[in-house]
C-alpha cells in the first residue's frame, strides 16, 4: 500500500511539474481591439440615426468611442458655425459650415441613416489603425444600397478610439472624402472664413 501511495504521489507531482514548466497552449485569439471600438460606435450610429454633430443624449452615447481630438474638431465646427451665423444674420440662410445634414460617421443623402453595419476588415499601423465598415440602407424587395468607410482608430489612455472617419469611393479603399477635413472647411479654427471659391 506504501509503495502504491508513493507511485501515485510522484505521478501526480510529474503531472504538476508538467502543466507548469510546459509552454501554455495560445490562448484563443480575441477580437482585435480597434474593431471592438467601431463596433460598438457604429452599433449606436444604427440605433440614433444622428444627423450632424451628436448633441445632448446622442454625444454622451458616442463619447467613449471618440478621440479628444475629434471631439475638439467638433467644439471648432460648432463655433465656426455660430461664428458663421453672427457673419450672416439672415433666418433664411442656410450655413453652408460642417456637416449639418449629414451622418458625419456614415455619409450624406442617402447613407446618413444607414440601418446595418458589418466590420469588414482592420488594417493595423504603429500609430492608427483603419477598420472598414460597410453600411447598407434599405428593405427587401428593395435592393438595399451598399457603401464603405473607414473609421481610423488611435490608442487613447490604453484603448481604442476613433479618430477620424473616411468616406470611401467603394469597397477597394479608396479615399473620397475624410470627417476632418470635412469638419473645418470653410473655418480657421472656430472662425468662419469662407470656403474657397464660395465667393465669401
């Protein structure tokens, strides 16, 4: 019985030995960091169907995927605005600054409101990555309209935040337009300057 107990006692002790010298097996691999952040804005972008800079409800929900220096660019474009409207106090003028009528994180027309969204891809970098997203609109039997952006992700305090937004020509990545420079055209800073060739 002794020697039987002394077997056992230095199999299990073989067994420990083991499981902690051995390498552990990789772990399962977990969602990519950047992709999660867009995920879980553009999830509210479908549910709020903004237009325009987020305000109030809308932009305590949007805060946490948003860099500050995003959220700056936005405090600039409502202050150009109000500038803007100081420069042209007519109530029939229509602001030409920023985004009003847009999904600043989608697009204009159409695709400001889009109804699904998918992560399509993460392209990671040493300093930003870029996450695409395809966004679709429309019911069945409709065919619904398809189009792409891309949301570029810094590391903020240790996490993921978006940066900027790029409206893309099609699936293949290519740049149309950017949220950012979107934000200050017409504006230096938060003054109202004109846009070029807008004749003012």
């Amino acid at each position: 019985m002794k020697g039987y107990s002394c077997i056992s006692f230095m199999l299990l002790l073989s067994t420990l030995a083991r499981s902690q010298g051995a390498p552990q097996s990789k772990p399962p691999s977990l969602p990519n960091q950047p992709e999660i952040a867009v995920g879980a804005l553009y999830k509210q972008v479908v549910i709020r169907r903004t237009l325009g800079i987020p305000s109030g409800a809308d932009m305590r929900a949007f805060t946490p995927y948003l860099s500050r220096e995003l959220r700056h660019r936005f405090d600039l474009n409502n202050a150009c605005l109000v500038d803007w409207r100081k420069q042209n106090p007519g109530p029939n003028l229509k602001p030409p600054v920023g985004l009003i009528e847009n999904g600043i994180f989608s697009g204009a027309n159409e695709e400001a409101e889009p109804q699904t969204f998918h992560i399509e891809r993460t392209e990671p970098g040493k300093r930003f990555s870029r996450v695409y997203v395809r966004l679709t609109v429309g019911n069945p039997p409709n065919k619904p309209l398809v189009w792409y952006v891309a949301a570029v992700v810094v590391h903020e305090n240790g996490r993921p935040v978006v940066d900027d937004v790029l409206y893309l020509k099609d699936e293949n990545g290519e740049v149309e337009s950017r949220l950012s420079t979107d934000l200050s055209s017409g504006c230096n800073g938060s003054r109202w300057v004109g846009k070029k060739g807008a004749g003012g």
